[in-house]
C-alpha cells in the first residue's frame, strides 16, 4: 500500500473537486460515475459514501470477493490524479460511517454503506509532460 501524496490527499478532500470512481462488473463490464461524497480520513484511506451507487455498490461487492482493485480518478482545474486502490471494507455503521453521513446531512443525503479503500499507486494525469507518470 502506498500513501497519498499530500497534493493529492489535499484534492480528495477537496469538496470542489471532481471525483469518479471505476468499477467492474462480474461480467467485466466497466462503470464509472462521479462522486461526492469521496474523501481521504488518513493518507492512506479512501472512503466513499454509497448513496444512489447501486450498480457500483453491486460491483465493489464482486470486486471485493475476487480483490480485483478499483480506480478513482481526481480532478481540479488542469490537475487530474489516478488512483488505484485495494477494496478493504464496506462500514454499515461505526465511526467512520457516523462522520460520513454527518458530512452528508446538510446535503439532504444518507449513506446506505462507507466503502474504504487502501491506495497501492498514484498517477499523474494532469495536462502537462508530467502525464501518466507514477507518484507513489
């Protein structure tokens, strides 16, 4: 496993920027949407909030059985990072599923399952000569 960089960890965190997340399906079928609700507690934990992700929620399902990895891309302005990350676990409640969902309510959104994932490399994928080089 590896630890975000702190400009990277920085844009996760980021509720500006723009967050996507690739799953696959048990039929190798790919399924990106964005997300909101994805953050960084620690350099070397990704959680996201599965809110409306129902065919996602069904893949990481899948994913985690077989430890395929998952991918989230980061996005702010002209800097753009590519994270993979090893699925660990799916939180139905405990502490990191009571600060998820605080961090939803003023939004009018909820939950369901926190999804954690532990990054094992990061990609440069901004517009610039530093593109597609790994970071960590």
């Amino acid at each position: 496993m590896v630890e975000l960089p702190k400009e990277v960890n920085e844009m996760v965190n980021d509720p500006k920027a723009m967050k996507v997340i690739t799953t696959v399906s048990a039929e190798g079928v790919l399924h990106s949407v964005r997300v909101g609700s994805l953050m960084a507690p620690a350099p070397s934990l990704i959680a996201v909030g599965a809110i409306l992700m129902k065919t996602s929620n069904k893949n990481l399902e899948d994913m985690k059985k077989h430890n395929k990895e998952v991918a989230i891309l980061v996005n702010s302005e002209m800097k753009s990072y590519l994270i993979l990350g090893k699925i660990k676990d799916a939180h139905k409640s405990g502490q990191l599923f009571d600060k998820m969902n605080e961090h939803l309510k003023p939004l009018g959104m909820q939950a369901s399952t926190v999804w954690t994932f532990e990054p094992t490399g990061v990609w440069n994928q901004s517009a610039n000569y530093e593109a597609g080089k790994k970071i960590a």
